[in-house]
C-alpha cells in the first residue's frame, strides 16, 4: 500500500493557524479570500478569520468526471464569481492540495485578468506542481488522507455505512 500523508482534523487546526502566521509574516492582507470548493472551503475559511478578512468568495472547481476518470483540464463550474467584485482587489486563493497544480492554475488565471493582485496559499504542495504557490504549510509527495473526504459519508444511525473511497 501506497504510503500517505495523514491530516486529522485536529492537525489542520494547527496547519491553518501556521498558514495564516506565514501570510501575516510576509504582510500580505487580502481584500478578498477565494476558496477552492470543496476542499478548498475549509482552508479559506480558517485563512479568512485569522487574517480578519471577511470578504470571502468561492468557486467550483471539478477535474470532470466520466465514468471514474478525469479529464485532462480541470472545469469552472457555475456560477463562476462576478469579475467585476475582483477589480483592484488584492486576492488570496485557499485550498487543499496543489498536486498537478492544474485547478489552482485555473483559478490564478482567472483571477489574473481583473485583480490588483493575486497569491495562493495550500496546506499541501507536491513537488510537480506547475503552479508555485507563495504560501505552502508542508511539501509531500504522497497521497493526502483529509480528514473531510477520508470519512464516509454520513448515513441514519442504524444504515449500512459505505466505506470512503479515499479510505481503500
Ligand atoms: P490538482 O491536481 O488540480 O492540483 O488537484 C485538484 C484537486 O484534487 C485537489 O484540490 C484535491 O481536491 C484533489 N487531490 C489532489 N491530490 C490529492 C491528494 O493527495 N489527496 C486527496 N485527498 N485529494 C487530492
């Protein structure tokens, strides 16, 4: 079995409160967080009350799924974030993972057209991202275990509890 990175919930509070110190540190203050859903959700939210910025927006992101499989890009889903609020803005994108760094490329190039400036932070990069982000908690390069998606999914007490596939 693959060897993986274990986040518990526990850990992420401490992940995003040392994020937050590393943004603080370097005197970045964005006017805006934006969120990568859903992974993402988590990360921003915390970044977001640490930072005490309360301007907090979100986009989906999917890598399309067929039948079990990803398409080569990533695709924004709707509603995509009104442009127009982005303007002059300073923003910070939140989220889980830069693994191949695609969806986070996505977001960057959107933003890229209509911000004053824009910066990403993750609790995780991997080493081949094509994506460098300014703000990283730990580099691994194994699989991430979240403590939100390795769980099953909540069932009525008493009904068959199906096995997360990420916990496989
Ligand atoms: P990307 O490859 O575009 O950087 O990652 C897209 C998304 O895939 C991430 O936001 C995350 O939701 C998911 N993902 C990528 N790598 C991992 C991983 O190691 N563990 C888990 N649980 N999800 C991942």
């Amino acid at each position: 079995k693959q060897l993986r990175e274990n986040l518990t919930y526990e850990l992420f509070g401490t992940a995003v409160r040392e994020l937050a110190q590393t943004i603080a540190d370097d005197g970045y203050e964005p006017d805006i967080v934006l969120s990568i859903a859903r992974g993402g959700v988590f990360v921003a939210g915390g970044l977001a009350y640490a930072l005490d910025c309360k301007n907090l927006h979100l986009v989906n992101v999917e890598f399309y799924t067929g039948v079990g499989e990803t398409l080569e890009m990533p695709v924004m889903l709707a509603p995509v974030p009104n442009a127009i609020d982005f303007t002059d803005k300073k923003v910070l994108i939140a989220d889980d993972v830069a693994d191949t760094g695609k969806t986070l490329k996505l977001v960057h190039d959107f933003c890229l057209d209509h911000v004053a400036e824009v910066r990403s932070a993750v609790i995780y990069e991997k080493s081949h991202s094509l994506v460098k982000c300014e703000y990283v908690w730990k580099r691994t390069d194994e699989w991430i275990n979240f403590p939100w998606s390795v769980l099953p999914v909540v069932r009525k007490s008493g009904e068959p509890v199906t096995p997360s596939k990420e916990a496989l």
